[in-house]
C-alpha cells in the first residue's frame, strides 16, 4: 500500500511561462529533504492551466530525477476532458510511475456508473500502474462513503483516494482498511487513528524535512503529533484560511505562498492566469508566526 508524506509539485512562473530550472531544483530539494514521494500536475500544481507539451515536460522532469535518485513519484494525469485526460494517463504509465493520480469526468456531475466506466477505461490505459483517484470538496460530485468503498471493489487497479478527511460514514464502510487513504496534511495526525496512511501534503509546503519527521510521528499514533496538528491547524486557520474565506484566493494560491514562505525552494507566490496570486510583501509577518507558533518549522 502507498503511505507517508508526499510532496507536490509547483509551478515556477516567469511571466506565465514555467521556469523549468528552478522546477529542477524544487524536485532536488524535496529529494534533499527525504519525503516519502513526489508527485506532479495536482490542484497545487495548477494541472488545469498546463498544455499537453507542458504536462509531457513536467512529467518527464519529475521521472528522471526521482527514477536517478530512487525515490517514488506519483503523476497527476487529471483533466476535466476525459479524452484528454486518458490520454494523459497513458503518457503517464509510459514514465513507469508508483501511483496515476486521476479525477472524475467534471463537467456534468458524475453518477457511480459513469464513475466506473471512466475508471475502467484509466485502468485499461495505465497498463498496471496502479491508479489514485482524487475526490475533492470543489468536485462535480462527491461520492458518497458506499460509492468510495464500491468503486474500489469494482476496479483492481484502483489503490487509494485522496480526500479531505476519513469521515465516520467511511470508518463504517472498512475502507480504510483495505485502501490507501490520503487525508489533508493538517488532519494527519488525527485522522491516522482511523486508518489514514499519509497526505499529499499542503503541510509539506511549509517546510518538507519537518513534515517527513512529523508525518513518522503520526503514522506511528505518537502524542506528540497531535499536540503539534493543534499548533498547525491554529496556524492554518488564523494565518492561512483567510486567504481562501475572506479575500478569495483559490486553494493553490495558498500552498503556493506557504511554500515561497517557507524558504526551503526558489519559489514565489506567482500563479498562472487567470488567478490571483497572494502578495510576496505578506511573507514577513507570516513568517514572525509561523516561528512563534511552529518553531519546528523554521527554516
């Protein structure tokens, strides 16, 4: 089963092109930092704004630097075009992957059958490979916890889900105990009692070295872990959050600017057209709580 801290990738932006050398050195930070994996083309990775060249690059990119240093890499092949998203997944198998990330068709709402017919069809594309499926809050359709717990009996290659939280409706199915449930990062420790095995990790964007050392904490249910959520929760909530409720920013504007707060890489807060992107000036301040309420994560 696939576990632990996976780190996104994100887009360098120079004048809405992608800085590829500075892409390079993020994938050699994470690598530096020893996260559980890597994966490329999510929300945070800004997929929807990506051409199929771009897309083939990145992939490209993340798979020989990760197949180099031996570390396992997960490719998002999502696309709101369900052709084109197949044809992703395919490009996707060729670069040998652990994991195909993938989202259901999202431009009419998704019934379970649809569900499955698309599933299917990514399975028979990805050649092996096993596939995730990536279920978010802002979908078409959310698929209830039976639809979760039927659609991963109904497809072999179909190995976990990337969702907000173990919900007790999905306790009660026992699918976390057969699937690899990745929660969001700030929920890890919590939810790991109820059998999440890891996130892709908006956490991570802050600083990956201390996520990896606090996502083995969680994993292994130490105390300590849930003392330090507390903390980070608190910091999401009362520095981070109202960005999203209270001025609009979307959800990747937000990673994005943690990561350029958290120094680790050479990125910036700048997002591709047409979204905003938060102001690089609101860092200092961040920064002065971030060290107040998580000092683990200093850099």
């Amino acid at each position: 089963m696939i576990s632990g801290n996976w780190a996104t990738l994100l887009l360098p932006i120079n004048n809405e092109e992608i800085d590829f050398v500075r892409l390079e050195q993020q994938i050699e930070s994470y690598i530096d930092a020893g996260v559980d994996g890597i994966y490329s083309n999510g929300t945070a990775g800004e997929f929807y704004t990506q051409s199929e060249d771009e897309y083939q690059q990145i992939s490209k990119l993340l798979a020989q630097k990760c197949t180099l240093a031996k570390m396992p890499f997960q490719i998002g092949a999502s696309h709101c075009h369900p052709q084109a998203a197949l044809a992703r997944i395919e490009f996707a198998a060729s670069l040998n992957p652990t994991a195909i990330q993938v989202i259901l068709p999202d431009w009419f709402p998704c019934s379970l059958s649809v569900a499955k017919v698309f599933m299917n069809k990514a399975q028979q594309v990805a050649q092996g490979v096993p596939l995730v499926l990536y279920n978010p809050p802002h979908a078409k359709v959310n698929l209830t916890a039976e639809e979760l717990d039927e659609l991963f009996d109904s497809i072999p290659s179909l190995v976990g889900f990337k969702l907000p939280r173990i919900t007790p409706e999905i306790e009660a199915t026992g699918l976390a105990k057969k699937a690899s449930i990745f929660v969001a990062g700030h929920f890890l420790a919590t939810d790991a009692y109820k059998g999440a095995l890891g996130a892709y990790s908006n956490v991570c964007c802050l600083n990956p070295r201390a996520t990896q050392l606090w996502t083995r904490d969680c994993l292994a249910l130490e105390s300590s872990a849930l003392e330090l959520e507390n903390r980070i929760q608190q910091f999401m909530a009362e520095e981070i959050a109202p960005y999203i409720t209270e001025q609009g920013y979307c959800n990747a504007a937000v990673d994005k600017f943690m990561a350029a707060m958290g120094g680790w890489s050479q990125i910036e807060s700048t997002m591709r057209f047409p979204f905003a992107s938060i102001p690089m000036g609101d860092i200092e301040y961040k920064v002065e709580r971030r060290n107040t309420l998580l000092p683990e994560f200093r850099i």
